[in-house]
C-alpha cells in the first residue's frame, strides 16, 4: 500500500467506555440470512458407489450464518439484535430460528416464505478435513409482495435503534426495492448504515454510512485497471459507491480506511494467532456498527473492529468475541507495542 501505516491506540479508558456502551446499543441486521451445518465423523474406506470417501457422522452442529452470524456477533458484544431475514418453511428455518434464540437475536422480524427455502451451507468434516461442502439455496430475488413484508418488518425494527447493518450475500433479499426501502427509511432518524456488499448490487448503496468490501469485491467491481494501492484510486472509489467512508478489508494485512474528506488510513492486522478465517468479515461488521451506534468515530470503530477480527481468526470455525476477549486483545497489543523497539508498521 502506499499510505503510511499507522498503530495509533486508543486509550484503554476509551475503549472500555466504548464497549460499555456497546452492550446497550440496538443494532438492526438486515440481509441473507442462512443455516450452517456442520458434520464431522470418521471415514475409513471409500465408497463401492463412487471413488468418495464414506463418513460416519458423529457429531452435527448447527449454527448461524451470513446476516445471522452478524446479528449474533452483535448479541455476544451484549447489544441488542434484530435480525430481518428470510426463512423458508422448512426444518432448516426451524433450525436457524432456534439458533438465533439460543444466541438472545431478536427473531420477531423473520419473514418466512413458504415457496422459498431457508438458505442452507452444509460442510462434511473428517480428520480434521472438509471433504465437501452442500448448498441448498435460490438466489433470484424475493417477489416484490415479500419485498413490502421485508420493509414493514424493518420499519419495525428501526423503532428506537442506534444503527442499521445491511449484509449482502447475493441471495436475493437486498434487491433494489429493498436497498431503496432500507436506505430511505434510514434516514428520517439519522440512523447511520453500514453495507457489507457483493458484486451484484455494488452500486447501489449510496449514501450509506459505511461501505465495506473486501479487496477481491473491490476489485471485481471497479475493473482490472483499478490499483487499491494507490491513494487517488481509494479515493474514487469512494466517491463512485456514494458511502461517507469506505472501509476497505485486507484480510492478514488489515484494512484501509477512506474518509469523506479524503483522510486516507492504513489499519494494520493485530491477529496473534491465526486459526480460521471464517466469519472475520462479519465481526467487523458487527463491531464497527455496534461502535458506531454507541457513539464512536468511524477511526475509533474501525480500531475496536480490528481487536475483534484478531480474536475471532484466533479461534476454530465461525466465532463471536466478547468484550472482554477484546479488551484482552487490546491489553496484549498495547504491551506489544510498548516493548517493541518498531513503532510504525512497515510502508
């Protein structure tokens, strides 16, 4: 990257006031929602069927995933969630509705669809290997009757909150109607909006607080001769996508904050140990929206998001810090920083 790197931390009395306010803040989910299935056993000969391995199942686990990982992230920070999805009538529907109540995300603004199944990710797992992953899913659009349920139910749940999360996972509840819907009704209260978005609808969240892609759906989206290196191309691609800052992910090499005013920050990763990547990119979701909504800068909420990040890779599979496995995180970063003899990440 070309912009200077920075490790400025925040004041450990900041960040505590932050995630005490965190705990209180009423966060609103809306985007694809879907069932994480995960199946682990043993297998020991191949199939006489297909060249495949047989799995004997042992274990099977439920979890959410997609906007309904997001909504649990924000409940195990201690805010409140309100999750607006889609379900199917179906036992994966079931399935994720128990799911989400057993991690306390509000579930009153689920809309179900009885033509529609719940969207559902089902990795077989054996030796510590996935061996295949199964998606039962539609990805064209909810007709424009689900649509109007969709914004009656999010209008309701924006009554009294502090923040709205739109999670994008191009499986057909974020059209165009709705993008529209959400961003509008948004805006009567000032109530600030963070897009998590994919290709498909790239464009079409203007005027959002937040935008925050990663490097690959950036780079999809503005064309093989966009540089995400350069400051004058961070710089357009804000003002293209219309959002008051764009916050560009990075994976192992952090994330890059573009400002409205053209203030370009580099963010450096502060992961001690990296286990699984899976669900990094719904933590920050989750905590920088939480921290906007308690009233943190976006630098501010961008910084507590990385702390999250960190703890989350830390660990084995799609995961939810708490508040004080971040704090722990910080304590640990800021001891780093104070013993180490490099004060500035590299350029």
């Amino acid at each position: 990257m070309t912009m200077p790197g920075t490790n400025a931390v925040l004041s450990r009395e900041r960040v505590q006031a932050l995630l005490d306010r965190m705990s209180r803040c009423r966060v609103v989910v809306l985007g694809d929602a879907m069932l994480d299935v995960h199946l682990a056993g043993d297998s020991e000969r191949l199939s006489p069927e297909a060249p495949v391995p047989v799995v004997a199942v042992r274990q099977r686990r439920y979890a959410p995933g997609g906007a309904g990982n997001v909504a649990a992230n924000v409940a195990a920070i201690g805010g409140e969630a309100r999750l607006v999805a889609v379900i199917g009538e179906d036992s994966h529907g079931d399935a994720l509705r128990a799911e989400l109540i057993r991690r306390q995300v509000v579930d009153d603004h689920l809309v179900v669809l009885s033509d529609r199944p719940t969207t559902t990710k089902t990795r077989v797992m054996a030796r510590g290997q996935q061996l295949v992953r199964v998606d039962e899913e539609v990805e064209h659009h909810i007709p424009p009757g689900a649509e109007q349920v969709v914004l009656a139910q999010l209008e309701r749940a924006l009554a009294g909150a502090d923040i709205l999360l739109l999670e994008d996972y191009n499986k057909g509840l974020l059209t165009p109607g709705v993008i529209a819907g959400a961003l509008s009704r948004s805006k009567p209260g000032s109530v600030p909006t963070v897009v998590d978005p994919k290709f498909k609808h790239f464009f079409r969240y203007r005027g959002a607080t937040v935008f925050k892609p990663n490097k690959h759906e950036l780079a999809r989206a503005m064309g093989d001769t966009f540089d995400p290196g350069t400051l004058s191309g961070l710089a357009r691609c804000r003002a293209d996508v219309g959002a008051d800052n764009l916050l560009l992910t990075l994976g192992s090499q952090g994330m890059v904050l573009v400002t409205k005013d053209g203030e370009v920050t580099r963010i450096p990763a502060v992961a001690l140990e990296v286990f699984d990547v899976s669900g990094a990119g719904d933590t920050v979701t989750a905590w920088v929206g939480a921290a906007l909504g308690a009233g943190a800068t976006m630098f501010e909420a961008a910084q507590i998001a990385k702390f999250a990040a960190g703890v989350e890779v830390g660990k084995l599979g799609v995961a939810t810090p708490s508040p004080a496995e971040v704090l722990a995180a910080y304590d640990a970063y800021s001891d780093h920083l104070a013993t180490s003899d490099c004060r500035r990440e590299p350029e």
